[in-house]
C-alpha cells in the first residue's frame, strides 16, 4: 500500500493535487474535510466554513482529536487499496498518529504557495465562506493557525512542493514527486 497525505495552507492547491493523483495514477481519494461534511449532513447542518468549523471542533473535543483520521484510516483498510492519497490533513497529531498506523507505506506532502496567490486562487474559486477581501483572508489564516497550528504539522512533511504556477506545472512537480518516492 502507498498513501500520499497532503497539507498545506488553504489555497495551496491540495485539492487539485488529489483530483490529479486520482484521475492520471488511480489514487483512492479521500478527503477529510467530506467526513466532516457528511456529519453536518447527518445533523441537517448547513456546511458553512463557519459551521463546519464549529462542528469539527465539537466532535474532535467530544471523540478525541483523531476521530475524523480514524475514519479516514477505518475507511482506507476497509476498501483495502493500495494508492491512496489523503487531502487535508490539519493537525500534527494527526500526522504523528497516520505515520504510526501506516508506517513506512506514507509519505507527507505539504503544498504551498504565497499568501497572495492563494488569496487570488481562493477569490476566483468562490466557494462559500472564502474571503473576499485581504483582511478577511488574513483573519482566517490567523484563525486557521491559532486553532490547528499548522506551522507545526508543515514541519513535519516529508516533501514540499512549491504551488505558485498553474496546473500544468503542478502536474509536472507532482509526476517528479511520484518518480522519485513512490513508482
């Protein structure tokens, strides 16, 4: 079995790294924000960022703060396949507890790129609950730093990959990363 796990900041690009790794190399993909979205479904929440923050924090405080890898993990062996690639990884002790359960079969990717081009990215994607102005953007990245600590979980990959381009040449870093780690 070989898993790539994906980090990064929001707007780095993760997203379009796992569509690539699931479309041209047939990576099982899983999402870890879709489990959190699949709970506020059970509980008729609307999936506001705001909403599902507020949720993911309440279960994580209730179960602990794995219970959302643990499903991840629980749903990887119970589909039994061997490329997988995991986006969205939060929490350093989520990559502590991952490297445990899988051991030499991960590999961290962490994915970056500059605060204003992941601003411009995020503007032109529009999801709901992205920010619309710079200072927004700021705030949630203050925000997503006080509450995960994610410098700390971007310390802990074992590759980066620079995302500042367009897709084709993410495409290009991503088909050298899987070259030299995992074909």
């Amino acid at each position: 079995m070989k898993i790539i796990a994906l980090v990064g900041d929001i707007g780095s690009g993760k997203g379009a790294a796992a569509d690539y790794l699931e479309q041209k190399y047939g990576f099982h993909k899983h999402t870890v924000s879709d489990y959190i979205r699949s709970e506020a479904r059970e509980r008729k929440i609307k999936p506001t960022r705001k909403n599902l923050e507020k949720l993911s924090a309440q279960l994580r405080q209730r179960f602990g703060p794995q219970y959302f890898i643990k499903k991840v993990i629980s749903r990887i062996e119970k589909d039994k396949d061997q490329k997988v690639v995991i986006d969205g990884i939060r929490l350093a002790s989520d990559i502590h507890f991952l490297k445990k359960h899988f051991s030499k079969n991960i590999v961290f990717v962490f994915i970056t790129a500059s605060s204003k081009i992941r601003f411009w990215r995020m503007r032109s994607r529009a999801r709901p609950g992205d920010p619309k102005t710079w200072h927004a953007f700021l705030n949630l990245e203050e925000r997503e730093e006080h509450e995960f600590h994610l410098s700390r979980v971007f310390r802990r990959t074992d590759v980066t990959i620079k995302n500042e381009g367009n897709l084709k040449e993410l495409h290009g870093k991503l088909d050298l990363f899987l070259k030299k780690y995992i074909l």
